[in-house]
C-alpha cells in the first residue's frame, strides 16, 4: 500500500532540509580559498617609524696615536725636514709624499692645529721659529699648502742636521712612537730616538 505523507510533515522535514544546506554552504564560504585568512606579516618596521639613533661620527684615522715610525710614515700625506719660521714652515728636504701632496725644497708651508687655527695646542709643545725638525703631516681638505703634524707631538721629531748621522729626536716622551719598525712596549713613555737616515730609510720603503 502507498505510504500518504502528512502534509504539515512535509513541511517540517524540507523546512529542515533547507536550514541544513544554509548552514553547509556557510560552514563552505568561511574556507573559500579566494578568500583565505590574512597571514601574520613580517615587514620591517619603516625607518620614519623605527627609534631614533644617533649617528656615529666620523672617524678620522690621522688622529689617533702611533706605535712605529713606520705607521706614522704610511699614515703621513707629507714627510718634511725644515726649519720652523715665524709666518710658516721651511721646506729643506722632502722625505715622502703621497696622497694628493706636493712639496720641494725651498717651499713655505702653514701649519695648523688638529682645530684648523693655530698650530699650538694645550696638549702639543710649541713650534718655535728656528726649530730645525722633521714634520710628519696631514693635508687641510680645504686650503692648499696647508698641514697639520699627525696628531700633536706624534708628527714632530727635532733634528740635529742633515746628514744621515744626525740625531732624530721625538719632541713629546708621552705622545711619541716606540719603534722604527716595530712597537716596543717597554719604550711607551720614554720617547724614542734614532736618526735622519733611518727616517729617510722607513720613507723610502713606504
């Protein structure tokens, strides 16, 4: 025999029927991969946004101190022997030149300090006019002829001649090499001595 539907049954079931498939075809749209979840982002943070930090400032490698006669001759733009005058720096002899520098013998020079001002600082002695000495120099970026000895009394040797013999002096026993070639730690402190013609030997090689 035929099986007769309620009606009010039928209804209800297809009702059902229609709520079930709503909640499938949702339950499908949340996993639509064209649309899937945003992924977590690892994008650097702008530099607008990022913390302030200051700067390093430049570092100027002529200003530091030196162990070896060697470094200071490789460091040097200019490596002179003269006689300090009143309005400059006498050129008697040039050991070395690089780096854009220019010399020769019967040149005047200026010297300044490590402030671009004067040549005497509070911690470098005094060039005194008649001076007979041995410069080693760095060029001024900006003024032609013009240097400053590498880091104070570093850059100063006094001299007693100018033949090879003659005696070659640091100026400071504090701001002074240890060593011609190589560094002698027992020596810091004490000065260093030796004599124009290994000057103009280590300049040679340089």
């Amino acid at each position: 025999m035929a099986r007769i539907e309620h009606p009010h049954r039928t209804r209800v079931l297809a009702g059902t029927a229609a709520l079930l498939t709503a909640a499938a075809l949702a339950a499908c749209g949340s996993t639509d991969p064209a649309t899937p979840a945003a992924a977590p982002t690892t994008a650097a943070v702008a530099p607008s946004d990022a913390a302030p930090t200051e700067a390093a400032p430049p570092v100027n490698a002529k200003l530091r101190g030196f162990t070896t006669v060697k470094e200071l001759t490789a460091t040097a733009d200019l490596v002179v022997r003269g006689e300090v005058e009143a309005a400059g720096f006498r050129v008697d002899e040039v050991l070395r030149a690089a780096n854009g520098a220019a010399a020769k013998a019967g040149d005047r020079i200026t010297l300044t300090g490590l402030n671009g001002r004067v040549v005497d600082m509070a911690h470098m002695s005094k060039l005194e006019p008649g001076q007979k000495v041995v410069l080693y120099l760095a060029k001024d970026a900006t003024a032609a002829a013009t240097f400053s000895t590498l880091t104070g009394d570093f850059g100063v040797f006094d001299v007693t001649g100018s033949d090879d013999a003659a005696v070659a002096t640091t100026r400071s026993q504090a701001m002074a090499v240890t060593g011609l070639l190589a560094e002698d730690p027992a020596a810091a402190g004490k000065g260093f001595r030796t004599t124009l013609g290994q000057l103009r030997a280590v300049a040679a090689q340089a």
